[in-house]
C-alpha cells in the first residue's frame, strides 16, 4: 500500500497543473480557433460563417497590412539574430576578462532589468531629431548627420531591430557564458600547449561545443520575435503608416481599432501555426543531436 501511494503521490499533485494547462492553454487554444469562423465583433459571437466558412483567413491573406507584417516578422528575426552573435562575442571576452567579470557582466545584463516599454521610449528618444543622436552629432560638426530613422518607413524596423539587440543582448551573453564555462578547462590549456590559433580554436571548437546552447539561443529567439508588440508600440506606434507592423500588432489593431475579434483571432491563429513552424524544427533538431550524442558515447 505505502509503494502504491509512493508511486501516485506525484502524479495526483500533477492533477491541477494539468488542469490548469488544460482550460488555460489548450481551452483558449481551442476557443480561438472557433471564434476564427465566427461572426464576432467587439464581443464574441458564436455564430459561425457557415455560407462562407474561411472568409475571416480569405481576408486574412489578402490583407496587404498582414502581408507587411509577414515580412517584417522575416526580417526581424534575421536581424534580430545578431543579439546571439554579439551575445557569444561579449561572452567570449567576458570570460577572458577574469578580474572584472562580475561588472561586465552586471553592465550587459542591465537592459534586461527594464521592460520592453521602457527600452522603446528610452530608444525613441535617441532616434529622436531634436533631443537624440541627431542632435548630438550635430553638436559635434557633423551638420548632415541624419538619425531620424523612425520616421521613415524604409529605416523604422532597423531602429526597432537595434533596440531589440541592445535589450536582449545581456540574456544571450549570460547563456554563452555559462556555456562557455562548463567547457572543460583541459581543453583550453591544451589548445594554448599546441598554439591553437584563438580564430580557429572558437570557430572550430568552441563553436561546435556549444551548439546546443545556440540551439537553445535560436528557439528563445523565434519565440520572442514573433510576440513582438511593445517595444514597436512605444517606438512607432506600427508607424510610419503600417510599415512597422509585426504580426502581434496586427492581431492586436485587429481587435482594439477594427473592433473585430474573429479576424484578431484568425490572425492570432497563423500566429501560432507560425510559432509551431520555427519552434518544431529547432526543437527536433536539438533532439535529434541529442541522441546522435548519447550513440557516439555508447
């Protein structure tokens, strides 16, 4: 009797996680994905379109703002790529840096202490004309200095994208690095006996070591880039026009300007569909690795 309760004492405390994950994931999952047919507007309306049962995802799909936002969403996450690459290079001379370790690090990580909100006004001000970067160029003699991008539709999502770097960059750095010290030290005193060449013994060693850290690095990354919503909210308000819209923006806009909760829903569907298509992949990639490893040292 005491080994059977042993072994259901875990599994029943698991019960109201699941419970909970049940109703509030998966049952808005489910929830949203019926309003996505239906008739509703400001309140939900559970009427579906049953003469016209895809209209919502029709209009979806020929929306040109949904289209700007689709690509928006590509070229933020490649952009936004270079935050594991800075991350990894700042990790590296971080971990060299032995004495001063702990204030670099506490300087990197520094814009993770604000939120989203904050780091996009802080930003709005520094590509701001009058009181930013502009202005202080100008100051120094450089009259045809321009770093107004946020008002121009070619240049808005790079000011994002940067913004977006300089918050999570300090995140990346941290996984790099405990990455980096969990590399055993053999490996770098015998590097530096056979005069490993620091170029080749990153990009040949190091590097391969901690693919899954990167692996890791990519997922938070697609996640993150994909729920993007604030900090364009604080910097451009989606603006100039629609050209800084992301997917999330628009699901939001979808709901809050047009007053429309099946098209925000059917929009916030494909945003999960999206999540899935760039989650999947690298999920099963680490796995595949993972068990590739375990065979190798069998």
């Amino acid at each position: 009797m005491a080994i059977r309760y042993s072994w259901m004492s875990p599994r029943l405390a698991l019960i109201p996680a699941m419970v909970i994950t049940a109703v509030a994931f998966v049952g808005a999952i489910g929830w949203t994905i019926y309003i996505s047919f239906t008739k509703s507007r400001r309140f939900p309306n559970y009427d579906i379109y049953w003469e016209n049962f895809w209209r919502q995802y029709k209009r979806l799909f020929n929306d040109p703002n949904w289209e700007t936002s689709i690509n928006n969403l590509i070229f933020m996450t490649i952009g936004s790529a270079l935050a594991i690459l800075f991350g990894f290079i700042l990790a590296v001379l971080v971990n060299k840096e032995k004495t001063g370790e702990g204030v670099f690090r506490t300087i990197y990580l520094y814009p993770l202490a604000v939120s989203f909100i904050v780091a996009g006004i802080v930003w709005r001000w520094m590509f701001n004309p009058v009181l930013g970067i502009e202005n202080f160029l100008i100051e120094l003699g450089f009259e045809n200095a321009s770093f107004n991008w946020l008002a121009h539709k070619d240049t808005a999502m790079w000011g994002v994208i940067i913004a977006i770097v300089w918050h999570g960059m300090g995140f990346y750095l941290a996984l790099m690095l405990a990455g980096l010290k969990s590399i055993n030290d053999e490996i770098w005193n015998a590097a530096k006996l056979d005069g490993i060449s620091p170029w080749k013994f990153y990009t040949e060693i190091v590097i391969p070591m901690l693919k899954f850290t990167f692996l890791t690095c990519a997922i938070l990354l697609s996640l993150g880039v994909v729920k993007t919503y604030d900090i364009v909210l604080a910097m451009t308000g989606g603006g100039p026009g629609t050209s800084s819209w992301t997917p999330a923006y628009f699901v939001v806009n979808a709901y809050a300007t047009r007053g429309n909760m099946g098209y925000a829903s059917s929009a916030a569907f494909m945003m999960l569909l999206i999540t899935f298509a760039i989650f999947l992949p690298l999920v099963l990639l680490t796995r595949w690795q993972t068990k590739r490893k375990e065979r190798e040292a069998v």
